[in-house]
C-alpha cells in the first residue's frame, strides 16, 4: 500500500453501489484509511497475537479493515455474510478476536457475541447512528492520525471458517498463492481486475485483495454481491477475472459474444471444476482462453484448525 501511495492518484477500487452509481477510490484514499484504521487498533489496545472480526457486506471498508489489520500486525478474520450469529460467535471465539466490525445488519449479533466470547472487547459499527453501546466506525476514524508505522505481522495473518476455523501464517498464505498459478492472471498496474472466489477464503483473500493491489492494479467490487456480474464486464472495462469454474459456467449460457470487444484479455479458474464444453465456448465466442487454476476445495488448504465452540 505504501509503494502505490507514492502514486496516490491511481486508481485501486471502483465501488459499484446497490443504487446503480459507482466509486472510484485510489490508492491515496486507501493509504489514508489503513493508516487511520491501524491507528485505531493500537488505541483499542488491539496487539499481535489478537484478531479483527469482520462481518461487512462488499463496501470499501471491509478492504480498510483488512489492509488496515495486516498493517497493525493484527490478525484479519472475515466472517461468510451467511453465517449470522452463530457463525460470527465461532469466529471470534476460534480466533481469540478482541474486536468485531460489522454493519448495522449485524449489530445485536455483535453485541451478543461479545456478551458470550470473554475475549471481545469492542464493537465497532459502520453505519447506523451513533449507539452507547457501540463504536462508530467512521466517527473514531474520522478522529484518528494518518501516520502509523507498518508493523511485521505475526501468525497467523489471516482466519477462514467458522465451523472449525482455520488459522493460516505467512507460510501458508505463500503457498497457497504460489499454487494459484496468479502467474497465469498476468497482472500490470493499468489492470481492473474482477474476483468471484469468495472473499472470505484464503483463494479469495489473495485474489481480491493481495494480489491485484500488489501488482498496483485496481479491483471492481460490487456491493450486491454478484447479483449483475454479467452487467458488471460490459459496464466496466474489466481487464481480468478470477472465478470459479461454475462461475463462467453461468455466463456461458448468455450471448458471450458482446464480450468479444471488451476489455477482457485474461481468465483464471479456480475452485472448482472449469467444463472443457464451457471453456470453448468462451473461447469461440470471447477469444479468449480460461486459464485453469487447482480445483481442491478450500478445506484442504494449509493451516491449524480450531473446532467450533460448543
């Protein structure tokens, strides 16, 4: 984040909203934002050793807060929006968290895990007003320095799961991108790169996270969650795609051939298996070739395991 902060002006997210509007965020945006939330952790008494749970759905903040953690040395726990309370009360307790985010969807869920996981200490709430019983997210970070100290990260960097979770260290967060063959993805930093692997997996984590912004380019979010994908490549000039194999399995039954003309020039499958039937007729339609990635599930990725609370 550091190095394209230098550049502050370039581009890292466009943010396509639920109301039809879209975002551009920069690299300089999200500098700010890291810095601030890092800030934020090291006054909450938040330390290496300890984690940040996160149930947020797709808006720029959950990216602060990931960013924002590596960067406090902070361990990063993101909760599947599906998994509720319950799964939001394994996560904080499998991953010893001393602080939840959530939106307001989620907020009684939040205070009732912090009530039942001794370890939480503080909720912090994006949007929604201001609440005695919770932190505002944009009120404190509004109020926090821009300036923070990259801090080395402990073990482990980042929590999947819920039911067990799962703790994966720098070593198992290299393998896992070393086994991804991003290679393949081919990213420069003039790139607008779109990810349909879950976010809250380790694949996802690398692929809409650390690897695009890494390599400087910039990421498409979209905060329904997948409900306009199709909508998304023809609205935005999306230069490359990470995605499951059913993932182009959907697409394929539309007109693909609109696509030809895009922007589009690199594929990647991951996750599960890409359909040699769908994978030509991407390519007889686009002209382009779907990249295959490994097809394991995301259980069988490295790391130490922490059983579901009973």
């Amino acid at each position: 984040m550091d190095t394209w902060a230098d550049r502050a002006a370039r581009p890292a997210m466009v943010w396509a909203r639920r109301d039809g509007r879209h975002r551009l965020l920069t690299f300089g945006h999200f500098a700010d934002r890291v810095e601030r939330f890092a800030n934020l952790l090291a006054n909450l008494g938040v330390a290496v050793g300890e984690s940040v749970v996160v149930l947020l759905p797709f808006v720029p903040e959950w990216w602060e807060v990931a960013v924002g953690a590596m960067r406090a040395g902070v361990s990063f726990a993101p909760v599947p929006s599906g998994a509720g309370a319950a799964g939001l009360t394994a996560m904080a307790t499998g991953s010893t968290a001393r602080l939840l985010v959530v939106d307001e969807a989620h907020l009684e869920a939040a205070l009732a895990t912090r009530r039942a996981c001794p370890s939480v200490r503080h909720v912090l709430c994006v949007g929604g007003l201001p609440r005695a019983d919770a932190v505002n997210y944009h009120a404190v970070m509004h109020l926090e320095e821009s300036e923070h100290e990259p801090v080395v990260p402990g073990d482990p960097v980042l929590f999947t799961g819920t039911a067990p979770v799962s703790a994966h260290g720098r070593t198992d967060l290299s393998r896992e991108r070393a086994d991804l063959c991003l290679e393949r993805l081919d990213l420069r930093a003039d790139d607008l790169h779109f990810n349909g692997i879950p976010r809250e997996t380790v694949a996802g984590f690398l692929l809409g996270l650390v690897h695009p912004w890494s390599a400087g380019a910039a990421i498409l979010v979209d905060e329904t969650g997948g409900d306009q994908d199709r909508a998304l490549l023809e609205r935005f000039p999306v230069t490359t795609v990470s995605a499951p194999g059913s993932w182009y399995a959907q697409l394929a039954g539309a007109d693909l051939g609109s696509l030809r003309h895009s922007a589009l020039r690199r594929l990647l499958a991951t996750g599960d298996q890409l359909d040699a039937g769908v994978a030509q007729a991407w390519f007889r339609e686009t002209g382009l070739r779907i990249h295959p990635g490994p097809v394991r599930a995301e259980s069988s990725v490295g790391g130490t395991t922490f059983p579901a609370p009973h």
